[in-house]
C-alpha cells in the first residue's frame, strides 16, 4: 500500500496504482525543500502550542523529532523514499517512527497545500538572495573591466553597423544598468514572496485559534497572505521569479553575443582567457567561445521555463488542483542555471584581454565622424536637415573616391557646403567622445561619475543582502536551537 493510502486511505478501499504513485511522486525534485519543510514546521508547532492548540509535551516532542529528522537529512543519512510521494509526507513518515503517534498532531490547522506554499516561498526568499548577489557580482565585474580602461575609445553601434565613437566603459556601462534594473525586479519579488501562507489550510481557513502572525515572525517574514484561497492556489510570485530571470537572461545573452562577436578575427577587439575558451576537435588553430556561447544558449532553457508555467496556472480555477505540482521543477532548473551563469560570467570578464589599438582604429574608421562633422556645421547656423544632406553626399564621394575625411582638401569639401571649408571638423574620435559630457553620455568625466554611482548602488545591494540573510540565519537559528515553544 502507498504510503498516501496509509495516510490519508480512510475514504478509499484500495491503494493507488503504482504507476499513479510515480506519476504523483514529487520528492526526486522536492528534496531540496527538506529544510525549509522542517523549519516551517518547526514554527508552526511553536505556534500550535503557544496557543493551547496541542499541548506543550506533544510539541517538545515533535520539535525535538524535527531536529533530528533535520539532522539526518543535513549528514546524508536520511532514506528518501519514492513511496513517500512528497518531501512533506517523508518528513512525517520519519517523524512518526522517531516519536510515534503524537507525531500526528504536528498536522493540525494545516494542509498540504498551505504547508507546501510556504515550504516554496522560504526557498525562493533565499534563492533570490543568492541571485541577487550573482548579479551584484557580474555588475562589480563589468565595472572593473570599464574602470581599468577607461580612456578606450570603440565604435558604438545601430543595426551591427559602426555608428558612432563611444568608451568602451560607456558601453560596459549599459550592462551595468541593465543589470540593476534586474536587480530591482528582484528586490521587490522579495518583498512580495516573503508573506506567510499557512493557516490557510486546504482553502478556506482553518477552525482553530490560529496565530498567523506568529508563524510569520517566527521565520522572518514580512506578513501573512490576506486571502487563504489566494494563498494556496496562486504562483505568480513564481511566474513573476521566472520573467524576473528570463529578462535578466536576455541582457546577459546580448552580452554574450557581443563577447562572441567581438572575440572573432574580424572584429578582433577581445580575447577570452584559455580557461573561458575551448579548441577544435579537428582544427587545431581555433579558440572558441564557449562559455559565452553556452550563456548565450542557456537563456532559451530559462525563457521555456516561464512559458511552461504560464501554460500549467492559465486554465486552472480556484482553488488548489494538483497540476501545481508542475510549478518546482522549471523554477528550480531556471535558478540552478542562472546561479551558475552568474559564478562564472564575473571571472570570464575580470580575465579577458582587450585589444585598444583594434578598438580604436574601428571607432574612427567607416565614417564614424559624420555626425558630428554635421553638428559642426549646425554649430554655425546651418539647419541640421541641411546638414545631415549635406554630410550624406560627402560620405558617399569618399567612398566612391576611396578617401576619408582627413584627406579632402578644402576645394573638395566646399563642392558640399561652402561652410565645410571653413568650420573646425573633429579629426578624432577622441573629439567625438569628449563633446558629449552631459548626463548618460559617453563624455569620460561622465562616465566615470557614472560608473561611481552604479559602485554605489552595488555596495547599497550588497548589504541589503547581507542584512536579509542576517535577518533569516537569526530567525532559524533560534528554531533550531532553543527551547520551543
């Protein structure tokens, strides 16, 4: 007989198939929730006995019993079972042999549902933490990077054409800020997944004098979920992990292809230390960019996630329906993939070599220069449509006539605009990049402003994190070690 029917068989006459208990078994992914399973209950129990609901020996008990399930978990001696369906019923299976029937009562003014929503919600708070820190560390690197080269000059583009000269940091910069904006997104999902669920029960509530509240305290959270429907059949604060991290993805993808782009003979303006790249099978020159192409790859498994969640809840009518039970695995894979991503992106840019010279010879090749030589005649009264058309036709002379613009005489530019002959033209594309210091521009003073800013706001982040954490090893720690309840 399942373990199911065992426990919860008094409306049935037969166990399940066997075939419906593989189709119905959680726990080969569930494990990873065994802590914060326990520490739930832990708390729930304190909060059971403060208020009179099972009596203070059956809650030492259980406590006591909890702990030690804990304990064989965390020194791999714990015998996960298939049989035991999930995570929740296999603590309990153990519980119960370790203390006996009382270990029933840890079950009370609660249900599976509300016990797993916040067993889910304890493991994502953590798993935002960790994340964020990842992409704390990945934005410190982009800044390194751009700080330990910061008078190199790059082509900046549109439509992967040479547009316009800009620092290399400026650009490195644009990750930076992209990067906080992800962080952001997850410091407010904390805010949101950080509510207590249980005491919800199944959906309705449940008939004892619950303190809802207390559990909340108990393990560091920021307040209850208001409606107990809502609480246990909801996971938008799952889907919202998930679009949280597709969107990081694809920053971090477009910097991949970037990298990939760049470390190729034609663009030729990076190369990848050997430890970030691999060889050929067969052709014994190449170096490939490997980890940057696995980045660039791996945001397709991120993206798939979200969508396969989004499929699983949009049909699903209230309350609880057992096909949540789809809602662990993508989540867990998606933040598995990202965790790791976010180790070994930072060491990937901190040791890759930049090639000044290559960079600084494209930013002023393919007329990168014409915009501005426009605003130079802008600059002396000429309207900027007449400008533009202006420039335009130079451009086209000196590519059919294999020049540049340093090499027209002034006979040659004025067959354009009588004013080209007399205007002061930038010569380099250092002149292009040092008349943009305005705020979000590619200026150098502004740019370094920039970038102590962005400094600021990672270190801001860190302790945030920090604190957090601080918040929640406290809150566990007396569940783990003090005398409850």
């Amino acid at each position: 007989m399942s373990t199911s029917a065992k426990l919860w068989g008094g409306r049935f006459q037969k166990p399940t198939h066997e075939l419906v208990d593989q189709l119905n078994a959680s726990l080969p992914f569930d494990q990873r929730l065994a802590r914060h399973d326990i520490l739930g209950s832990l708390a729930h129990v304190t909060m059971l006995a403060r208020q009179g609901i099972v009596s203070t020996e059956d809650a030492r008990a259980i406590v006591q019993g909890l702990r030690a399930v804990l304990s064989e978990i965390q020194e791999g001696h714990f015998d996960f079972r298939l049989a035991d369906e999930d995570i929740h019923l296999s603590v309990e299976r153990r519980l119960r042999e370790l203390i006996g029937p009382v270990a029933g009562r840890l079950h009370t003014a609660r249900s599976r549902n509300d016990q797993v929503a916040l067993d889910f919600r304890l493991w994502l708070r953590d798993t935002i933490l960790d994340i964020a820190e990842g992409i704390v560390e990945t934005a410190q690197a982009l800044l390194d990077v751009a700080e330990a080269h910061p008078d190199v000059v790059m082509p900046g583009y549109t439509h992967l054409q040479r547009a316009q000269p800009v620092l290399l940091a400026h650009h490195l910069h644009a990750y930076v800020t992209m990067l906080g904006r992800d962080l952001a997104r997850l410091r407010e999902l904390y805010g949101r997944v950080n509510r207590s669920p249980l005491g919800s029960g199944a959906l309705a509530g449940v008939p004892y004098p619950i303190d809802r509240q207390l559990v909340a305290d108990l393990l560091a959270m920021d307040g209850i979920l208001e409606n107990s429907i809502d609480a246990v059949s909801d996971r938008d604060f799952a889907l919202e992990f998930l679009a949280a991290l597709a969107i990081l993805m694809a920053h971090l993808s477009r910097l991949a292809e970037e990298l990939v782009l760049w470390s190729t003979s034609e663009f030729g303006f990076i190369e990848f230390d050997d430890a970030f790249a691999t060889g050929s099978s067969i052709m014994p020159q190449k170096k490939n960019p490997d980890v940057a192409e696995l980045l660039r790859g791996k945001s397709g498994r991120v993206f798939g996630h979200l969508i396969g969640l989004l499929t699983v809840v949009k049909g699903l009518p209230l309350a609880y329906n057992k096909d949540l039970q789809e809602d662990k695995e993508g989540v867990f894979d998606a933040a598995d993939t990202v965790t790791l991503l976010l180790r070994v992106v930072p060491p990937m840019l901190r040791t890759m070599r930049i090639d000044r010279e290559r960079m600084a010879a494209a930013a002023e090749a393919g007329f990168t220069l014409a915009t501005d030589v426009a605003d130079a005649l802008v600059r002396v009264g000429v309207p900027f449509r007449e400008a533009h058309e202006a420039v335009g036709r130079l451009v086209a002379y000196c590519i059919a006539n294999r020049k540049t613009f340093a090499e027209l005489r002034h006979e040659e530019l004025a067959q354009f605009h009588p004013q080209l002959a007399t205007v002061d033209l930038p010569c380099t594309a250092w002149d292009a990049v040092r008349a943009r210091e305005h705020p979000g521009g590619t200026g150098p003073e502004q740019v370094a402003r920039a970038l102590a800013t962005s400094r600021n706001q990672l270190a801001e982040a860190s302790e945030w994190i920090v604190a957090q954490r601080r918040r929640i090893e406290q809150a566990f720690a007396r569940l783990l070690s003090e005398d409850l309840p």
